[in-house]
C-alpha cells in the first residue's frame, strides 16, 4: 500500500539532484540511501572473506583490470 510523505522543498530538492537517471522515482533514490546504511548478508560476507584469502594467497593476478578490460573492448 502507497503512502504519501510531506518533505521540505529543500529536501526535495536534495533527493532530486542524488537521480542517478532522471526517470529514476524518490522511492529509488531513498532506497539507495537506505541500502548504503543496511547491513552485509552472511554469504556476501563469506564471499567477500574469500575474495580477501584468495588475494592474500595468490595476488591479484586472478583479477582483470579495468584497464585491461577497456584495452579487450576497445575503449
């Protein structure tokens, strides 16, 4: 069920200007303010320890670059 909120212009207008895409609704942008401040899953993690064991162990040389990536599709 929708409900509607009262903010002040200028808070609109702060919410305006963080549109990543100008279609993009209030309701979106406060939800990416909201997910910055939500807490890591278990398995995102356990995912992110393995990324970090993974480098430790091996380096980055199992990671591709952006550089690199942008070379490939030439950009």
């Amino acid at each position: 069920m929708a409900t509607t909120i009262q903010i002040s212009n200028e808070l609109k207008d702060l919410l305006a200007a963080r549109k990543i895409h100008p279609r993009d609704t209030f309701e979106d942008v406060i939800f990416d303010l909201v997910e910055d401040t939500m807490e890591l899953s278990e398995e995102t993690k356990r995912n992110i320890a393995e990324i970090e064991k993974d480098i430790k162990k091996n380096g980055y040389k199992n990671f591709t670059s952006l550089e690199e990536i942008k070379k490939d599709m030439g950009l």
